[in-house]
C-alpha cells in the first residue's frame, strides 16, 4: 500500500521553529490538517509536496526518495502566480508535460476534470481573464492531472460558492479512495466526516484530532 512517512520533520524559518520533529505516516484516504492561521499548514504541505526540504529528518514515498515520491504528486498551493498569457488548456497541458503525461490523455483528463467543476466553458481563454475562483479551480485541476497516488491540496476551496466546493469536494473524496491525500480547507467541518483522518497543525506538532 502506497504510503508517505514523515520521520522527525523539523522545519525553521530563521529562528521560529513552525514544525517540531514531526513523525506521520499518511495512508490511502483523506486527511484534513486543521489549526489556526500560521501554524504551518501550508508548510507541511510544501514539504510533502518536495517544494521545500526540512531543516531535519526525513520523508519517504513507500520507502522511497524524493524523486519517486514527485513522480506520483498532484498539489494546489494555496498562492501562486499563474501565467495570464496562456490560455487555461495550454497551461494545463504544459503541467502535463512536465508530469511525464502524454497530451492526448492529459487534454482528455483535464476536459472532465474541468467539465466536473464548471470550468470547462473557459478553459480556451487566456488565464488573465480568470476571476480568482477560476483561477483556484484551474490550480486543483492541474493538481490532479495524472491520477496522482500523493494529492497535496492547500485551501482548493477557497474563494469558491458552496455549490462548487462540494464538486471538488466530490472529485477529492474520489481519488482520496486510492490515493494519499491531505488537504487544507476551511470546509474542513463539512469534509471530516468523509475523512481518514484529521490531524491538527499548531505549536509545532501535528495531532489526532
Ligand atoms: N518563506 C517563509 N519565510 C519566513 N517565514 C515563513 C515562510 N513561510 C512561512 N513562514 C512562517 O511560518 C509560519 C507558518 O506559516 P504557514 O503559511 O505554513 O501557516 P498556515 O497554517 O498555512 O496559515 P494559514 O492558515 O494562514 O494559511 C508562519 O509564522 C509564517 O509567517
Ligand atoms: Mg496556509
């Protein structure tokens, strides 16, 4: 069974220590992080997401390195800057390229990902027409281009109505049957009963709740 294993994971930024040795295994299935603004949610979520490294121990995919563990990874960051000049579908193919995807099976993917959360009417417009729950909506699609077995999801729902939460909601709890999948959300009320686990992010230190 895939699994990611989180040993004594210590991360700094210059003399605050936002994660505190932090030992996890994440299982198949759904695990929400809770805690208050600027715990480290979004940290941990660039650590399991290899786009930072910790200042100390370790993560392993099934037992495996970085590189493995970024060839099964889907993430949606909570910010980032998209390229406004590409259209919605070029951008989307470009993710695939660098997934290793072929574009067929990735242009088929990414029109019934889009389809499922509204955004497929839009998806041949340049990004910089997008509104901000368009662009949050293009962000998790990219994310689960490729059928990832590792989802690293930091607030896909945010800036969303509730109708179109709940489709995404959909979409993750559907992969999150086969894949590891850990998620910010501020639905975390709505999505726990539906979850695996969740885990609470403050002080450093990661807890059952
Ligand atoms: N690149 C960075 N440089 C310095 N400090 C940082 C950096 N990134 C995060 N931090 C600090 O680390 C702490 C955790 O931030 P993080 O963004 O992980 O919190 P969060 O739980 O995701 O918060 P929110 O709920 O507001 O998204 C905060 O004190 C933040 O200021
Ligand atoms: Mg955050």
């Amino acid at each position: 069974m895939s699994q990611l294993t989180l040993t004594a994971v210590t991360k700094r930024y210059g003399r605050k220590t936002v994660l505190d040795s932090v030992s996890h295994v994440f299982t198949p299935g759904l695990t929400l992080l809770v805690g208050p603004s600027g715990a480290g949610k979004s940290t941990l979520l660039r650590l399991i997401a290899t786009a930072e490294a910790p200042n100390s121990g370790s993560l392993a995919w099934d037992g495996g390195n970085r590189s493995a563990l970024r060839r099964t990874l889907g993430y949606a960051p909570q910010a980032v800057d998209l390229p406004d000049d590409l259209t919605a579908r070029e951008f989307a193919l470009h993710i695939a390229a660098l997934k290793g995807l072929e574009a067929g099976v990735a242009d088929r993917q990414f029109g019934q990902i889009t389809d499922a959360i509204g955004l497929n009417a839009d998806i041949n417009n340049r990004i910089a027409s997008f509104s901000g729950g368009m662009r949050r909506r293009l962000i998790f699609a990219q994310a689960l281009l490729g059928q990832p077995q590792l989802l690293a999801l930091d607030e896909p729902t945010a800036e969303l109505d509730g109708e179109t939460a709940r489709k995404l909601g959909a979409l993750i709890v559907e992969r999150a049957k086969e894949a590891v999948v850990v998620m910010t959300t501020h639905l975390a009320d709505e999505l726990a009963p539906l979850a695996t686990a969740v885990l609470r992010v403050e002080n450093g230190r990661l807890t059952p709740q």
